[in-house]
C-alpha cells in the first residue's frame, strides 16, 4: 500500500488531495459496501454512527465478493481508478491526471462506531482513460456534425492522455546522479 503523507491521505498517486475534491466514496460496513457519490447518504458527516450508515445504506450495500475484491485492490492497494465499471454511473472529477476517493471503513465498530474517514489519491491508467473516453465518444455519437464530433473525440483522447503522461525531464543528468 502507498505511504501516508501529512494529511493521512494514502499516496496512491497523482495531486494533493487538498486541491482534488473527492469523486465518490466507498464506504466499508461490516455487512458489505458501498460505492457512492460524495457524500454517501444525503447528511452524512464523518461524525456519523454506523448505525446510522447502516439505516441510510441498507439498499444499496454489495455483499464482499469477487467484484469488492477488484475494487479492493485497485482502490486501497494500488492506488489505480476501478476500470471494472464501479465507478460508470458516477461523475469523476480528474485534477491533474488522477482523482480522490473518501474511504468511510466501519468494519470492525460497535453500532455506535465512527467511521475512519481518509481520503485516497487515485490515478488513471490506460485502462480508465480508455472506458472514459468510449463512454464520451458514444455520448458524442448523438451530434448531428459528424467532423464535430470526431474533432471533441481527438480533443477529448488528447486531452487525458496529457493528464496521465510522465513529467518530462529536461535537464541532463549531472555527474553524481551518473555515478
């Protein structure tokens, strides 16, 4: 798992999460989850009960499977945006070629527990910016100008293929950094 940095945050790449307001969030009960827009119920607060989540959530809770494990593992483990259609009905905000996700982990509380409540950096892969730009482009396909169209297309693959590159490095390496 990445490194915590001063604000709790997991490193799992990409921008300060102070600058990256949180896309969704998976909420972690101990009967199952939950992956929602924030915030996860209408008044949630980070001080809320499990009871309360519980009561709030109980519709829309997937059990532990096969799919949390997906999401699991690209979320908490490596740091990477869910490519296994979680995350399609929800409206991702990318800053800087990733997004933030809140954690809201109940497991293991009383009923009267208080979620731990972190937020975590996630980054795009090819993956992601593939489904993301296939979902654009059928959105697109709806638009009469059919050169429009193909223009928003390129624009738009362009566009998050810049937000994911590697940060170019100018400036030749000195002697110590070769030895």
């Amino acid at each position: 798992m990445g490194e915590r940095d001063d604000d709790g945050a997991l490193d799992g790449a990409g921008p300060s999460t102070s600058s990256t307001p949180p896309s969704f969030a998976l909420v972690l009960l101990p009967s199952g989850f939950v992956v929602r827009p924030v915030p996860p119920w209408p008044d949630a607060r980070r001080t809320s009960r499990l009871a309360h989540a519980q009561r709030a959530l109980s519709a829309l809770t997937h059990q532990y499977d096969r799919a949390w494990r997906e999401i699991a593992s690209d979320v908490l483990h490596r740091g990477v945006v869910p490519v296994n259609g979680a995350l399609s009905a929800l409206p991702i905000v990318y800053v800087d070629g990733g997004c933030a996700c809140e954690v809201w982990d109940y497991r293991g509380g009383a009923a009267n527990a208080v979620a731990d409540v972190r937020t975590v950096r996630l980054r795009a892969t090819s993956a992601t910016i593939a489904r993301d730009a296939e979902i654009e482009a059928n959105a697109m396909e709806a638009l009469e100008d059919e050169d429009a169209a193909t223009m928003r297309r390129l624009r738009l693959e362009g566009a998050l293929l810049a937000a994911t590159k590697p940060a170019l490095r100018l400036e030749s390496p000195s002697r110590e950094d070769a030895s």
